[in-house]
C-alpha cells in the first residue's frame, strides 16, 4: 500500500514538473513570437521610412514643421501677453470633482499646444540619408521587447548639424513603431535650431537664463499636454487637475517645480503602460553655472520623477545623444547596465 502511494505521489510530481515545463516552454514560444512580429514592424517601418524620400513628401514635411514652429512662438507671445490666456475655459471647470472629465483637462491645458511641438516629424531627407548600423536598431528592438520598465540611453558621436545621427534615427523609429502598434507614447526631440521660448520668460529678471533650460522648460510642457490627451475619458484618480493648476506654468523658471508636481500626478494617473523618447539630450545637458543657469539640478529631478512613477508601471524610457551627458553619467540617475555607447 505504501509503494503504491509512493508510485502515485511520484507519478503527481513527475506529471506537475512536466506542466511547468510545458508552460514555460509555451511562454518562452510566446516571447519569441511577440519579439519575430516586433522586429519585424521595427525593420520594416524603418524601411518604409527611408523610401519616402521623394520631393513633394519632403516638401511637404518641412513645411509641415515651419509652419507648426512659427505658430509656436506666435500663440505662446500671444498666451504670455494676454490676459485673456488665463482665464478659465467655459467648458473647465476649475474645481476637483470625484470623476474629472479629459474634455475639461484638455480645455484648461489648450493653451499648451502653443509649445507643443514635439519635434517630428522629422525631415525625410535626413533619414533617408542617414545610415544605421544593425546593432544599433537591434538594441533598440532589444529594449522595445523586454519584459517590464526598461531605460536606455544610447549615445554615438557627434555628427554635423546638417546630418542625422544614428541613435537619433533611432529614437524615430521607435517613436513610428510605437505609434504603429497604437502605444501610448511621450516623445520630444531637442533641437538644434529651437532655441525654446526664451526672451518672453521671468520678466524683469536680470539673470541670463541658459538656452539649455529653456528647452528644457518647453519639453516638460510639452510633456504635459501629451498627458493630458492620454488621460481616459473620466478620471477617477484623486488628483486635482483643475485649471487653476494650469494656469500658473508661464514657462517661467519659477514654475518649473509646479510643473513637475503636476508632470508627476500626470504620470501616475495614465495608463500603467508607457513608450518614453527623448532625443538629444545633450541639448540640455547643461551644469555651466559659471555662466548660465544650470539644468543639473532640474534634470536630476526630472528623471526621478520618472523612475518613481514608473515603479508597479511598465515605462520603456528611450534617452539618446550625440556625444555624451554628464547628467546620464550619474550613477544615481542611470546604472550602467541601462547604457550603451556606439562609436564614441
């Protein structure tokens, strides 16, 4: 009697290995599959992308991109001049309710679409003339396809500012990818040739304010509005998104701490799966304090937000640069294992 209890518990735990078995090998199949259809939208777009070279596709674009950067500055001089800028929308409703309605966020924040110009998309030309090694996408693809909240921060040499350097067509790619499989995504590009929203910011003030920091400034507005159009329709989070908390980010150095405090409640309150990118870094990355403001601190900051609201979330943060930054050096900010240099 007892050999057959034996035989049988033995027969059970032979029969419950081979299941685990079973279910990791369906598993690791799963992830296989999910990583083959991930590559290959990741490479095909990239394609795609590179053959729409043509002139009038060109033309279009950078028109596109000219007319969306005039009317930038033009509503953000309007939105600072104007008092009529912060007067409450009718359709906001400036005090916290249980359930908030997008529709009032997105009303009480229009006025951000003034500098809500994230940058792509990019000139055609660029891309298409722009050569990209295969390590340099299969990393991308690697840190697209891995389970759980990734950070990457890619960083290749510094290129002419007339070419497009390889991580930063990267990060494009990734930002199409991500949009072709309908993820929820926040991205920005800094550039060369935006020098932020300077000039009509901390009014009467006689510190030299860095470009570096005006960039910056406008990112994280930026940031913020994309926000707001991923909130759900009704939200139920205990947070307060009255426009009265809108109505104070002038860009103003001042409130930048205000508009990290709202950032953050933004960041928690959005769907717990997130596609972060952000390209050239190095355009912000600015510690002179000698002679302009610094960024240090606020960079620090801003990426601790982001590492703490994205703890029990999936983030897949994408930061790239040409050359290298001294803020992504931190160990506090990024360990090493989350960075990987090309050609530098």
């Amino acid at each position: 009697m007892q050999e057959d209890e034996k035989d049988r518990e033995r027969e059970e735990r032979t029969s419950f290995v081979a299941l685990k078995e079973s279910e990791l090998s369906s598993t690791e199949e799963k992830c296989a599959e999910t990583w083959t259809t991930l590559q290959s939208s990741f490479y095909q777009t990239f394609a795609e992308t590179t053959k729409l070279g043509d002139r009038q596709a060109m033309l279009e674009a950078e028109i596109e991109m000219q007319n969306r950067r005039e009317d930038a500055v033009r509503n953000w001089e309007n939105t600072l001049s104007s008092s009529h800028a912060k007067l409450k929308s009718p359709e906001a409703d400036s005090k916290t309710t249980e359930v908030q309605k997008r529709k009032d966020v997105e009303a009480a924040s229009h006025f951000l679409e003034a500098v809500a110009d994230n940058g792509y998309p990019l000139d055609l030309g660029q891309v298409g003339d722009t050569q990209v090694k295969d390590q340099v996408l299969d990393r991308v693809g690697e840190w697209m396809n891995r389970e759980g909240s990734q950070w990457l921060w890619m960083s290749g040499p510094i290129v002419t500012p007339s070419r497009l350097s390889e991580v930063s067509t990267a990060a494009y790619c990734a930002y199409l990818v991500s949009k072709r499989l309908n993820l929820p995504i926040l991205s920005y590009r800094f550039r060369k040739d935006d020098f932020g929203i300077g000039g009509s910011t901390d009014p009467g003030s006689t510190d030299y304010r860095s470009t570096a920091l005006d960039r910056f400034t406008a990112m994280v507005l930026a940031f913020i509005r994309q926000l707001v159009c991923l909130l759900p329709d009704n939200i139920e989070a205990k947070v307060d998104l009255s426009s009265a908390r809108f109505q104070g980010l002038d860009a103003s150095t001042q409130s930048i701490l205000d508009a990290f405090n709202l950032l953050e409640d933004l960041l928690k309150t959005v769907s717990p799966m997130l596609v972060i990118v952000l390209d050239g870094f190095q355009l912000v990355d600015n510690d002179n304090f000698l002679w302009s403001e610094t960024t240090a601190g606020y960079l620090d900051l801003f990426l601790q937000i982001l590492r703490e609201t994205g703890k029990g979330k999936v983030f897949k943060i994408l930061l790239t640069s040409d050359g290298s930054c001294r803020t992504l050096m931190n160990e506090e900010n990024l360990g090493v294992y989350e960075q990987v240099h090309f050609g530098l």
